[in-house]
C-alpha cells in the first residue's frame, strides 16, 4: 500500500503549490450537469419595482380606477382604489412582448430577455423580502446565493474575488447580510465595494503598498503565511484560519489585476456613454469588466441616499419615471454589450427587486394627485436574459388587475432553483453541512422552471 500511494502523496504536496490548486480557484467542485452560465450580474432594484408600469400590462385597471380592492392585506384607508399606470404599453421586437414606455432601451433588446410576469415572495415588508431574494430565508442567517454559487463553482481568477457586490450606498437596507457567506466558510463571503467615487484609487483604499515593491511583499508574505500554517496547524477545525489565509493571498494578487479591472479610463468613451454617466451605470460597466475578467458573481444595486429609491410611496409616476430613465439606459447598454462581445450566451443578467408595488394607490394626507403605490409581494415581474435563458419570452401571467400570480406562479425558491441549474448546479444537491443538517439554498423548496430556458 506504502509503495504505490507514495507518489499519490507527492502529488498531494505539488498540488498545493501549482496556481489554481486551492478549493477557492477551482471551477465546478460541485457541477452535477453542463452549465449554460458560467457568471452572473444581478441587477437589483432596491426598494421594488411596480410591474403593472414596466413589464405587466393592465388595461382593466382603466375600468376599475377607484374601485376598492378587497381583502385582509388590503390598506383601503390610505388607497383611493385602483389606479391605472399613465405609462404606454406597445409590443416591441420579433417576440412582441409589451413593454412600457418608460423602458425604451430595454424594449430594444426585448427579444434578448424573459420576462417572468408571476414572480410571488412571502412577506410584503422591504427586510424580509429582501433578504428572501437574497438568501431564501426572511430572516439574516442563511448565506447569500453568491456565497453559494462561489462555494458550488469556485473563481475563474485566482487575482480578483470570485464575488463581488458594487454599493453606491454603505447605508443598504439591511446590509452586509444580504451578501454574507453566513455559515459557509468565510472564503465565500462577498466582497463590497463602495461605487460613490469611481476613481480608480478611492474604490478600494491602500491597495499598494507604498514602501515595499511585490517581491519583497512575497518573501513577507510567503514568512506570514508559513507561521499562519504552523498556526494552523493544530487548529484544524478553524475555517476562520484558512479564510485568512486565502484572503491575504487574493489581497497581494489583486494589487495589480483589480486596479486594471475597476479603471473605467481604459474603457473608450462612445462605450462610456452608452452606459451613461451616472454611478449606477458606471458600475453597470464595472460589472461587465469583472465578469469578463473572471468574476463569477456580480450584484449591483440601485440605490440612493434614500436607500429604497423605488419604494414609491407618494408621487409614484414622477419617481417611476425618473428611475426608469437611468436603469433602463445601462440595462440596456449591459445586455448590449455583453452580447457584441460574446459574453452574453454563458452570462446570466437578472433585474429586478424583492417585490413589486400595489395596481392600486396609496396615499397620503388624501392628496391624490401625488398618489404612490405600495409594497406587493402577491405578483412581480422579474426580467433575465442571456446564459442559456430563452430570450423573447413572456413567461407566467398574473391575474386581470395585476393582484396575484395566477398562471405559472413562480416563488423565489423556484428562481433561485432555476438560476442554479442553469449554472450547473443541483439544488437538492448543492448543501453543506451545519449544526447538525444539510442546508441549502432553496432548503426543502424550489422547482427548476425548464420552460424558460433555450
């Protein structure tokens, strides 16, 4: 037995000096069938998007404007009944679906997406919501689904974090449980950038050392981390160690490749302004350049000093528009731009928030005329394209007022059970051990929705 594992020992050792030999590096550890997404950018649009003014038409809405609606989960003494959307609908592309016209540029690349009119969530309130979308949990202990995409499939680049979250805002509603790695080991845990200055120094703070070039940073280096492994060595059972371990190493790589990544000066300035010059789609363009560069995960949100920017709750039409004009340009621009540079077929784009808003309108202090629409957990739309999804699609349907998902309805585990699938992974599978049971994403839910794909 000694004589022929003996060189099986020796490739043991020399695995873990070749690049790319860390569980953290390698692709597909958990892959049970071929992938048709290799990466992902969420767009996410916090506070929740109204889908009867973007992607949902309700032209009964007309009929039944001021009608009470009915029903426990039903405010009636802030509503002044149903309220029709002032936004247009006509059919765009070769599919024909209909879009609003308050997303002109997405209906142009309409034929790139699939539209999911029957999207459902648990809870009508922003922190459990959100944190449903995120973890598939409404409370802050599970991991988010880019820790377990990252703990499923490992980086494609060993010098830039195998997840990202780009934040204009460190003041998100609910915060850094939206992207934790919770109980998975810490190696998953994203990390966030702050977007409000995309100068390339200011976004991630004193990442060159100003004294020591990078040989002489590797020899200290190679002496800390040889006392981390002595350290370690007796503390086995301690993730937190390795999670150092690793993050100091990616830390020394990123030096160069994430300051050449996050430079949005090297990007030519017709592909700036496509994007426009706002902070979301700017990093709309940071994300494209990370995942193009090997980032498996991406999220950006949308947010502003507001923090739920699309929480329309007064003078929902002005908001509505005003919001739509500068996502739906980088939207746009990102799905635009991934498909000319082939980086579209095995890219998976999401937009959307954690619900959406009521078909009929709240207000306040009865002042009518600035009429907002509030949260809706019953019925959503939600809008993916590229990485194997089928573009051209409208896919489940919600009822003639836009109150319920009445055909195909489609919960956050469903998504997330599909968005994994179509990444490689299985999630019944995907699990990992804590406190005494398998965990996963989707826990004992989630259906994969093959109807959506191409």
């Amino acid at each position: 037995m000694l004589q022929r594992s003996a060189s099986g020992f020796g490739l043991l050792g020399l695995a873990g000096m070749l690049p790319g030999a860390h569980a953290t590096s390698a692709s597909g550890l958990h892959q049970t069938h071929t992938p048709r997404a290799k990466r992902m950018i969420f767009l996410f649009m916090n506070g929740g998007p109204s889908h009867v003014d973007t992607f949902d038409p309700k032209p009964a809405l007309s009929r039944f404007e001021g009608t009470q609606p009915t029903g426990d989960l039903y405010k009636k003494p802030k509503t002044s009944g149903f309220m029709p959307s002032p936004f247009a609908f006509q059919r765009h592309g070769r599919s024909g679906i209909h879009v609003s016209e308050s997303l002109p540029n997405i209906a142009k690349v309409i034929d790139e997406c699939c539209v999911i009119r029957s999207m459902h969530t648990d809870v009508p309130n922003h922190e459990p919501a959100l944190l449903q979308m995120h973890t598939g949990n409404i409370q802050p202990i599970r991991p988010s689904f880019g820790s377990w995409l990252l703990y499923g499939l490992g980086s494609e680049n060993e010098n830039l974090p195998g997840y990202v979250v780009l934040r204009p805002s460190p003041n998100i509603v609910v915060g850094p449980a939206l992207w934790s790695n919770s109980f998975l080991p810490a190696k998953y845990q994203a990390t966030s950038i702050l977007t409000s200055d995309l100068k390339v120094d200011r976004l991630i703070r004193h990442i060159r050392n100003p004294i020591h070039d990078l040989k002489n940073q590797r020899q200290q280096l190679d002496l800390v981390q040889a006392l981390n492994r002595r350290h370690q060595w007796m503390r086995s059972d301690q993730g937190d160690l390795e999670a150092q371990i690793q993050s100091m190493e990616v830390a020394y790589r990123m030096q160069m490749q994430a300051t050449d990544t996050m430079d949005l000066e090297k990007e030519p300035s017709h592909i700036k302004e496509m994007y426009g010059t706002s902070t979301f789609g700017q990093s709309c363009l940071m994300a494209r350049r990370m995942v193009e560069a090997g980032v498996r995960c991406v999220t950006v949100y949308y947010t502003n000093k507001s923090n739920q920017p699309w929480d329309t709750h007064s003078n929902h039409n002005e908001g509505h528009t005003k919001l739509c004009n500068d996502s739906d340009q980088a939207t746009a621009a990102l799905i635009t731009d991934l498909k000319q540079r082939g980086l579209l077929d095995d890219t998976l784009v999401i937009w959307g928030g954690e619900f959406g808003r009521t078909p009929y309108s709240e207000t306040r202090d009865d002042k009518k005329s600035v009429a907002g629409r509030d949260h809706h957990h019953t019925a959503f739309s939600m809008l993916l394209a590229g990485g194997g999804i089928q573009g051209g699609l409208a896919y489940g349907q919600s009822d003639e007022l836009g109150m319920h998902a009445v055909d195909k309805p489609m919960h956050v585990h469903d998504l997330h059970a599909t968005l994994l699938h179509l990444m490689g992974l299985d999630h019944e599978a995907l699990t990992y051990r804590y406190s005494g049971r398998d965990f996963r994403l989707t826990d004992v839910h989630g259906k994969v929705c093959h109807e959506i794909m191409a």
